[in-house]
C-alpha cells in the first residue's frame, strides 16, 4: 500500500533550512502554520523527528504546528514519487525514514513497496496460475466424472479447492508481491491511494498471463473434452439467472473476499498467522454464495482466463465490473470507517 511520510523539523519561518526544502520540491503545508509565531533569535534547528507513516486519511487531521517561538512544519509526499528521493536525502530525514515501529513501509501481508518489479510480477504471475489452474482443473474433473478414488468431485470440491490455493499462495508469495492475484484487489488499492498506480499494468497483465496459462494447461491436462464440454472451467450466469443478479452477487462476494484480504494483510492489529487461513477461507465462502447463480467469479482474470482459452464470452462484462467495483469499495469502507476502529476492553 502506499505509505504517507509525515517529516516533521523544527525550523524558523524564513530559514534557509526552510528555503532548501521547497527547493528539493517538497510540499509545505503552510495552512498549519501559525502567522503569529516568531523566530525569537533562535538558530535553525536541525534535529530530525522520527517520521511515522500513516495513510494520509488518518494523518492530516493530526498534523499540528508547535505555538512556541520554534515551528513545526509537516512535510507530505508518497513513496515512489521523485520527491520521496529528495526527503530520503535531506539532512533532517536522512536516519529516520521509517514508520512508526522502525520499519519501512510495506504493502500487503509485509512485501516491499521498492521491491523489484519484476520478481513482484513473476510471483503475481505464478500465483494467478496455480488459483486458476487449481479452480479450473476441479470445475472440468468434477463436469467429466472424473475422480481421484471412488466417486468423483462434488460441488463442494470447487470452493475447497479455490479456498486450500489461495491460502498457500498467501502464505508462500505474499512477502513477494503482496499476493494480489486479482485485479480486484490491486485496482481497489491503487484507488485508495494504497498501491502506485505505476505498479498496476505489470501486476495486471501478469495476472491475467497466469490465468491464461492456467487454462491452456487444464485443456492440455483434461483434454479437449475440458475445452467442448466444460469450456475449461469458464463463468456462466446460472439458466435463468437475468444479468442484474450476477453482477450483484459478483460485487458482494468480491467485497467480502476484499474487505477480508485488506483486513488482515494491512493492520498490524491483526495476529501473524491468521492472513492466509482468513483469506482463504473468505474465497471459499465466496465460491459457496456465488457459485449457483453466477458459476463464481468473484476474479476478473479467473473469469477471463478460461473464457479467452475456450472462446467463450458469456456475459463477460459482468465478470469484470462487478468484482472491480465491489473490490474498490471494500479497501474504501475498510479505510474509512472499520480501520479506525480500536479494539475493544
């Protein structure tokens, strides 16, 4: 997620500490500054303040300014801009460029927001195959009667299947990439001013990429039948289903996986361990409430991955709207009003 820096120094109005700041390009903001404070005399001081990262929702109400002779001036920018270089290198940050516990920022379940993008991307990749292949394989064993032993795969294979990989993916590549595996979640983020929209086409395509490999591997696995019968796993509203059911059942389940995922990968409130179980067990649900009307999306890759590899397109759309919006409102109602919340005595 993208991590607001709040750089407090204490300076005199007009110091040339001050003047050097604007020149690295920083923003100023000067609306918190008292008019009537005074320099006094006093030298410039340049002793750093430990920086605390916050997103900038839950900051700038507590920004403050110091009444006494000395201001405190409150300096924003977000990783990954240029001007977070400059802070980085400015003298009255150099040493303290971290949150609030000592350790710098980080994205879901503790993955660097620096990281190379293109290990991020192989792992984004990786784990979007093995969900779908993981989904897909269940859909086509269970439509062909295929079984491991004794009688083949019931309903309840699909969510459990869906559930098991999603949480190993967490556990295994969430410190890489942060595990998005859905554009759902890495959009919902970058629009809540929680993941660099820079970020977004590499994750995207490599999603995707994943997801289309996954279905190429389930036809060659299972056959063409898996591709003509099956249509390798492909989502289908339901026989009677009208189109404003899917996409509301499509935008509830994936608010629901969404909200679970940006819950536990992002408080520190929540114990270690618990991300991976929770966030696959909230798929599993998802695939139990949505898989009898819609066929259970709940991804637009998972959706359009098989639908590309077995050319069919039905209700495709709606795949990709629903979860979209259902994801971005998750991120925003978890960051304006469950985040803040504190835990109960």
């Amino acid at each position: 997620m993208i991590q607001y820096y709040r750089a407090p120094f204490r300076t005199c109005k007009g110091s040339p500490r001050l003047k050097q700041m604007a020149i690295h390009g920083l923003r100023i903001d000067h609306s918190r500054v008292s008019p009537t404070t005074q320099c006094g005399g006093l030298e410039d001081d340049s002793t750093s303040i430990p920086l605390f990262v916050r997103s900038v929702e839950d900051a700038l109400p507590n920004a403050r300014v110091l009444t006494t002779p000395v201001v405190e001036y409150w300096l924003w920018t977000r990783q990954g801009d240029a001007v977070m270089s400059a802070l980085m290198t400015h003298p009255t940050a150099t040493k303290t460029l971290n949150t609030s516990d000592g350790q710098p920022a980080v994205g879901l379940h503790g993955h660097p927001l620096d990281a190379n993008m293109a290990r991020a991307s192989v792992a984004e990749s990786i784990g979007s195959f093995v969900l779908v292949l993981t989904i897909v394989s269940t859909v086509v064993a269970a439509n062909l009667a295929r079984s491991v032993a004794g009688s083949p795969y019931g309903s309840l294979a699909v969510p459990a299947a869906g559930g098991l990989a999603l949480a190993v993916i967490v556990a295994s590549l969430g410190h890489i990439s942060g595990a998005h595996v859905n554009p759902a979640v890495t959009l919902g983020l970058a629009v809540n001013r929680r993941f660099p929209w820079a970020y977004v086409p590499a994750y995207l395509l490599s999603q995707l990429g994943g997801a289309i490999g996954a279905a190429l591997v389930a036809w060659s696995l299972y056959g063409d039948r898996a591709r003509s019968v099956v249509h390798l796993g492909a989502t289908y509203p339901a026989a009677g289903e009208p189109i404003w059911r899917i996409v509301s059942v499509e935008g509830v389940v994936t608010f629901l996986l969404v909200l679970v995922v940006v819950s536990v990968a992002t408080d520190s409130r929540v114990p270690a361990g618990v991300a991976a179980l929770a966030i696959g067990s909230a798929l599993a649900a998802a695939i139990l409430i949505s898989g009898p009307i819609s066929g259970a999306g709940v991804n637009p890759t998972r959706a359009l991955g098989p639908m590309i590899v077995a050319s069919k397109f039905t209700d495709w759309w709606a795949y990709i709207i629903a979860p979209l919006i259902g994801g971005t409102l998750a991120i925003t109602a978890y960051d304006r009003i469950l985040r803040g919340g504190s835990t109960p005595i």
